[in-house]
C-alpha cells in the first residue's frame, strides 16, 4: 500500500507549527525556534553520519525516516516559497539553490500556472492547482509504488488530516512557547481517534510522537 507520510513536523507545545509571515529572510516566519534543534544530517540519512564519530541520537533516527522509501512528495506553496499572487519573473526556483534535498518529483499546490523546473540530481518541481485528492493521484503515479510523502507547511497538512489522506504522521513536540502563528489542530477535533499514537520523549527535551492511520473499514 502507498502511504502519505508527514515528517519532522515541528510543533510549538502551545501548538503553533509556523510564524505567520514568511519573507525570504525567515522562511517560517517568526518560528525560527522551532528548528533550533534540528539535526540537518537527517538529509543524507542515518547512514550520513558513516566515519564521522558523531553519535547516532535517537533524534537524529527518528529525524531520518524523512526520506526512506519516499517517491515524490507534496508541499504547499508557501513551503516552496514567499512569493504570492501570479509567480513574479525572478528567477526563483525554491530555498534550496541547485540542489535541492527531494531527489524526487515534488508537486506544489498553487493557484497560479507556472512550468515545471528539473534539477539534475532528480528533484522536480510542478506547480499545480489541485484539491488535496487530485495531488495525491498525481504524487502517487510519480511515485512508482513508493510512498508519498506531504512536506508541509502546515496549513497544507491540516487541509490533508481534514479530508483524511494521511496514513503516518511525525510531529515532534519542542519545548518553546510561540504564543502566535499557524496552529496544526484547527478544525480537527477528534482526529486522534483515525490513529494509534506513540509517544518518545529524548533526553534532548524533544517529545516525538508516530500517528498510524488505524486501517480504513
């Protein structure tokens, strides 16, 4: 079965998940401290850390189920970038320079048309104006069999949990207070029953919880 997959979702313990604004100087608003633990190895996997000495942390392999047995993934527009209205002509071709981490086809959901960009380490960018059912069929065909995985931001997440179309969920608790910003939780009460929930807390303070969709009857 292909599952859609959230990973490493970053969530504030008063439940904000990004600031308000993104600009190109804060790509999730006023939300930096949310990644202020992150451990950006996760990119190259549990095996990137081979002859470095670091240690292997239990953060660092739960961050690394990021990009196992993933064949596309879908990303909301304000995760691509800070842009809004009809696509500017300046260039932009996401936060991540010429290389960007995918490796895959990416399809960002967007109301305005814009042709697709190709990278040469395999990561595809196509901007597409879809309902959350549409971008899964879409995502799904590129993934040949593999699972898809749903990178975010927030909002898109939620749209998603809402129209039940996650099948595995990672939020990672952090220790920070917001007080503002996008909250993942609007509008869902009572999503916790679609899944069975495991809690691990580390000694670096992070609590990382694993929703399993419970299977659909």
């Amino acid at each position: 079965m292909v599952r859609t997959r959230v990973h490493n979702l970053f969530v504030s313990s008063d439940g904000y998940a990004a600031g308000d604004y993104v600009t190109f100087e804060k790509p999730i608003g006023d939300a930096g401290a949310l990644f202020s633990r992150f451990d950006g190895r996760v990119i190259d996997g549990i095996h990137g850390i081979d002859g470095t000495g670091d240690p292997v942390t239990a953060d660092h392999a739960m961050f690394s189920m990021w990009g196992q047995g993933i064949g596309a993934e879908i990303m909301g527009r304000r995760k691509f970038g800070p842009q809004t209205g009809p696509w500017p002509d300046d260039g932009w071709e996401g936060w991540w320079g010429e290389a960007p981490p995918f490796r895959t086809p990416v399809y960002v959901l967007t109301h305005y048309p814009r042709e697709s960009i190709e990278f040469d380490n395999g990561t595809s960018f196509h901007f597409v104006d879809a309902a959350p059912d549409e971008a899964l069929r879409l995502a799904r065909s590129a993934a040949q069999g593999l699972d898809v995985r749903l990178g975010g931001g927030p909002s898109t997440v939620s749209e998603f949990l809402q129209a039940d179309l996650v099948d595995f969920l990672h939020l990672i608790i952090i220790p920070v207070v917001l007080g503002a910003g996008v909250r993942i939780w609007d509008d869902l009460a009572g999503v916790e029953d679609r899944f069975t929930v495991e809690s691990v807390s580390t000694s670096s303070g992070l609590t990382h919880q694993l929703w399993n969709r419970i299977p659909r009857g």
